[in-house]
C-alpha cells in the first residue's frame, strides 16, 4: 500500500533516488500530483527513467489515474 501523499505534495520534500529526481526536475514534474496524472509511457518517455523507476513512483505515489491496475507480469 503506498504511503499517503497529498497531490500538493513537493517532491523535493520526498525522499527520492537522486536520479529519479533529477529525472523528474528536467521535465518539469514538481509535484505529486503531476506523476500520479501522468500516464507510465508519458513517465517512461523521460530520459533515465526506465519501468523499475515507474514501478518505484506507482508504489510510492499510488497508480496513474490514467492507467488500469496492471495485471500479472511483465508491466512497465
């Protein structure tokens, strides 16, 4: 179960791998809110950020509104 965070939530306040964090700064990405609306291919499509960095985000920030529960293996 992920920890609860608030959409306004900075994720400078939250303790992240420095380079999913830098990941997300370069983007733009401030907040918790903007990853959880994003959707994984829009995620996956920033440099340095690759599926283990999504699965880390989606457990931590809960799943993309965006997105249906994946099923099984082999997602993102």
């Amino acid at each position: 179960m992920p920890i609860h965070f608030s959409d306004e939530a900075p994720l400078d306040q939250i303790e992240l791998p420095s380079r999913l964090r830098n990941a997300l700064e370069i983007e733009g990405v401030k907040t918790v809110g903007e990853v959880r609306n994003m959707a994984d291919a829009d995620l996956l499509s920033f440099q340095n950020l690759g599926a283990a960095s999504v699965r880390h985000l989606r457990q931590l920030f809960g799943a993309s509104r965006s997105d249906p529960p994946r099923k099984g293996r082999g997602g993102g």
